[in-house]
C-alpha cells in the first residue's frame, strides 16, 4: 500500500477537493447517526452490510456525497464499523464508540482500488494529476492549482 499526505492550503482553486472532503465529513456524520438512531430504536448494532446499502441509496440522490467515490464512502463504513466491533469487543477497556466530527476539521478519505494510478513520476488521482520534483510534490488540478508537501 501506498500512501501520500499532501498539506492543503487554503486556496479558491482547491474548492472541489474541499468539497470531496466535507462530503466524506458529512456522510461520516450521518453514518455515525444512523448507528445511534439504530441503537436507540432497536437495541441492536447496526450490521455494515446494511449501513453500506442504505447509504449506497442516498448517495444516488445527492449531487453533494457524489463528489467522492463509491468506494470511498464503503471505506468510510467500514472504519465506522471497526471502531464499534472494537467498542463492542472491549468496552470494559474504557474504549469509547465513534463520535461525530466537525465537517471542517474532517481532513481526509481512502481511496481503495480505483481512481488512481501511477506513470513514471506522474500519478494521478481520478481526475487530480500528481507530478513528484525529487523531495518536493506538488498536487496539480488543471491549470496550476497546487499543493506543496
């Protein structure tokens, strides 16, 4: 697995990939209501198999949780799902459920298997390029939009 950190700054040429992150803030909200609200109701967990279908339907419908991929939000799922089997496991161990996050201070999503890929020192990330400048990297979007690391 590779894994690449980019520092983002706060610029108006940066706004799809700050909306692909709130996005991936605000279904994490709502995946971490659903939890509860399924708990409250039922007394039960909420198996990720369903939680996964639900949110698969309201991600069809909403233009803004379609900024980021499908796979993506399974990813977002399924971490949600390992912090409360590990609640579940050892609660007796002082380890607490997942809480809500604040959408702007949701910093980051996975991106499993598609949407991105490498050619030589190019990479891209579905339509994001990446160029690397020996230790430097810069995320290019376009015309100029950059990142430095």
């Amino acid at each position: 697995m590779k894994t690449l950190k980019f520092k983002l700054y706060n610029h108006k040429r940066n706004q799809f990939l700050k909306r692909s992150i709130n996005a991936a803030g605000v279904i994490y909200n709502h995946c971490i209501a659903l939890h509860r609200r399924y708990y409250r109701m039922w007394g039960k967990h909420l198996n990720c198999a369903k939680l996964q279908a639900h949110i698969a339907k309201l991600w069809k419908r909403n233009l803004f949780w379609q900024s980021i991929g499908s796979q993506a939000v399974e990813d977002i799922c399924q971490r949600i799902e390992k912090a409360y089997q590990l609640f579940f496991n050892h609660h007796k161990k002082r380890v607490r459920p997942s809480n809500f996050k604040k959408v702007h201070r949701y910093k980051s999503f996975t991106l499993k298997q598609a949407g991105f890929g490498s050619v030589g020192a190019r990479m891209a990330l579905s339509i994001l390029p990446i160029r690397t400048d020996g230790m430097r990297m810069r995320l290019r979007i376009s015309s100029g939009w950059g990142i430095d690391r």
